[in-house]
C-alpha cells in the first residue's frame, strides 16, 4: 500500500494505491475508490519511494559534478524518481539496507526528496555522487 498527499491548482488531494496487478490498480482518491488501468505496470512498480519532502537549504550549493557516464538501470536498480541534483549519497557498496532505508537525497526545484530502499538487499553499486544532475529513470544505486 503506498499514500500520497499532493495539491492540484490549491486542491488537496489523498491517495491510496492499495493493490497493484499487472495493469490494473485500486486506488482510493479522497475517500472514493477507483479501478484504473496502468500504462506501464513496470514503472510503477520500480519506482522507489519518496518520503516527504523538506525544504532545501539556500546556503548549501555545491559545485556542480563533472558529466558523469549514464549507466543502464538493471533489474535490481534503483532509479531517480524526477530529474534533480543529488545532494548526499547515504549508502556504499557493500552496505546491507532495509526497506524504507533513506540510500540517497536529491534535490529538485529547491526541495529535497530522500529516495528509499524499495526493498531489503545489499548495495552492489552506487552510480551517482554529491552534485551530480540526473534525469528521471537514470539508475542510481544497484541492490542485490
């Protein structure tokens, strides 16, 4: 099960995702439930999660990374929810994780999203670094 808290145009609204089968989910939108058809079921289920977020400092800007390589996001990747600027990486390879365990902190449009272990592992990889910009999808940490 998997909430969500969002305003649109000033509206707030509250979301339930309760199941989710292949492309199929139920969720419930301000107390009314919905069945609704998802595009890309994988999507949906390899995002991790964002935890709410805080606002950014103004003083901490860190100097931009140089390009680093794009790499493929596997399997076990875990992957940037939205495009941003990491701003602290948690985790190391070889550092065992739990689910809901904060890996690393991007900051996107002047607030800063913690992105958690969608699951149990241990990191294998760790793709990014301090200052670095990332897309949305671009693979962050490995998990095994």
């Amino acid at each position: 099960m998997q909430k969500l808290n969002f305003n649109i145009n000033g509206k707030h609204y509250e979301a339930t995702i309760t199941e989710i089968e292949h492309n199929v989910a139920e969720v419930e939108l301000n107390g009314k439930k919905y069945t609704i058809d998802v595009e890309r079921s994988e999507s949906v289920s390899s995002l991790p999660q964002i935890a709410t977020p805080v606002a950014a400092p103004a003083a901490a800007a860190a100097a931009p990374a140089a390009a680093p390589k794009k790499v493929a996001a596997g399997a076990n990747s875990v992957t940037a929810p939205l495009p941003g600027s990491v701003v602290s990486v948690a985790v190391k390879a070889g550092d065992a994780v739990k689910a809901g365990q904060q890996l690393l902190v991007i900051e996107a449009m002047k607030m800063e999203n913690e992105v958690l272990a969608p699951a149990d592992g241990t990191v294998s990889a760790v793709h990014v670094s301090a200052g670095q910009a990332v897309q949305q999808g671009d693979a962050l940490v490995d998990l095994a």
